[in-house]
C-alpha cells in the first residue's frame, strides 16, 4: 500500500491542536499528505499545513496561556454571538496571508454550515482566510460569517468529519483524525500553580475556560460543547463505519475543553501519542 494520505480532521475546539500532533506525526513515518478536508479547527490546522505555515502556527498557539486567550475574546453586544472573532482571526492572518484555496500545495477542502438553509458550504477555492472564519464560527460564541448575504457558522454543526469532500487519488490511503471520541480521556491534567498574582487573577475568569469535573454545575461553555457532542457522536461514528478508513486517530473528547487552548503544547503531544496508537493498530507500519 501507498503512502500517500487523504486526511480527513474533525471538528472540535481546542482539542483540535491534536490534529498538529497527528499531522507531525504521519510526516515522520514518512507519509506523504496529498489532500485534506476539514471542519472548524480540523479546516483551521489543515489550512495552516497546506499554506506551508503550521510551524509558525505551533509556535504561535503552544506559547499561549489563560491571560493571553483571554486578550483574544473581543467581546460585543450582539445576539448573534457574545465574540466578534475578530483578535484571533487577525492573528490567523499572519499564518494564511491573503492565500486563495486554489493556489495551495494540496487540495483543500473547509466545510462551513448555511445555518438559514440548513445544507453545508465547501470551499476548494476563493479566499483561504474568509473559509476559515467561516468554518470556525462556533454558533452563539462566534458571530457568523457573512459571505455572499450568507450566514455561515462552524461546519461541525453538520459535518464534523467531512470524509466525502477530501480529494482522493488511486492508492492513496484514508485518515481520520477525530478529537470528539466518545472514548475515556488518558492525557492527564497538568498541576496548577499557585501563588502568584496572576495565577489569582487569572483564576477568576475560570468560568470561560470550564475543565469538566464532577459534581458541578454546566457552565456556559459547559452546555454548549455537550450539545454540539450529542449533535455530531451519532453522525461521526456513521461516517467512520461508512467511509472504512484505513487509520482513524481518536482523541477523547474529554481531552479538554472547547477553549481551552492555554492547553495546546499537552494537547499537540497526547494527539501525536494517539497517533502512534492508531498507527500501530493499523497494521500500516
């Protein structure tokens, strides 16, 4: 068998800094990434490999702690969503640049949701950086991107694995990386500090990034992550039965929380550990 790879990555928040470590760890092993599909942070990590930038983006997004997450919710008024996207966006800026999809060294596929028409949108050209912001629109956090006098949201809300939109080629060999697995969580939980000022500080605003314990109550963010679990379990698993990848990479969705992303250097690693997992249950090695 080839070792060419179609790559299929997941939606998921935070838990899709995975999708670098699974991505890092195919290149090591010495596939060769031919084509990639993508929702909501998957089409974020896809785009950003196929721009020739994740390494930029790694160094970018593992330096981040709670306070500068924080700096980056630009919060607004609007009943379409309580963040404007804008912060973040810009810093995706200078990682994707003004790039069109079509001009990119691998087919790419983003997948964002018309949520007026209830039916997907699949960007394989036009603007790089408007399909990201497209896709990544977490509805009721993230405004909704308008393109077109479209409404466009996270692509997850209807395709979280969009296995049938990635580019195949003959002999090339299918990968799912999935970081909403209904499976038990293994990355343990780092230590917090304790002590300084800013640790105090920074504890405060530990409702807008909830870790999931027992015996409390659902946040906010707590409520909204369960209902986009129970949406897209069912179709995942449909998907994957359907599709017969030849790897799927599961990351629990447990793991950590939707934006929990001052948790990305942990993440990246427990999902390059997932990797080689999947890897050797594959038979591929």
């Amino acid at each position: 068998m080839g070792k060419s790879v179609a790559l299929v990555l997941s939606s998921g928040g935070a838990r899709g800094v995975a999708h670098i470590g699974v991505i890092e760890g195919l290149l090591e092993e010495g596939f060769e990434i031919t084509s990639i599909s993508g929702s909501s942070m998957g089409a974020v990590v896809g785009g950003v490999y196929a721009a020739g930038k994740l390494k930029e983006y790694k160094e970018w997004i593992c330096n981040l702690d709670r306070f500068d997450v924080f700096k980056l919710l630009d919060f607004t008024l609007s009943t379409q969503g309580f963040v404007r996207g804008e912060k973040v966006f810009n810093e995706m800026k200078k990682f994707i640049e003004e790039q069109n999809i079509e001009d990119l060294g691998i087919p790419l596929s983003v997948i964002a949701t018309d949520i007026v028409n209830k039916k997907e949108v699949v960007f394989k050209k036009g603007s790089l950086y408007q399909a990201l912001r497209a896709s990544a629109a977490v509805p009721s956090v993230l405004k909704p991107s308008l393109i077109d006098d479209i409404e466009l949201v996270d692509g997850g809300v209807i395709n979280p694995l969009p296995v049938k939109h990635v580019k195949r080629k003959k002999g090339d060999i299918l990968v799912i990386s999935d970081v909403n697995a209904n499976i038990k969580n293994t990355m343990k939980k780092p230590e917090p500090k304790k002590g300084s000022a800013l640790a105090d500080l920074l504890e405060k605003w530990n409702s807008f990034f909830p870790e999931k314990k027992k015996n409390k109550r659902l946040s906010y963010f707590d409520l909204i992550t369960y209902s986009v679990d129970l949406m897209q379990d069912r179709i995942s698993d449909y998907i994957i039965e359907e599709s017969k990848p030849e790897m799927v990479v599961k990351i629990s969705r447990d793991t950590c929380g939707t934006f929990e992303f001052h948790r990305a250097e942990q993440v990246l690693e427990h999902g390059k550990k997932q990797f080689k997992k999947a890897l050797n249950d594959s038979g591929l090695k």
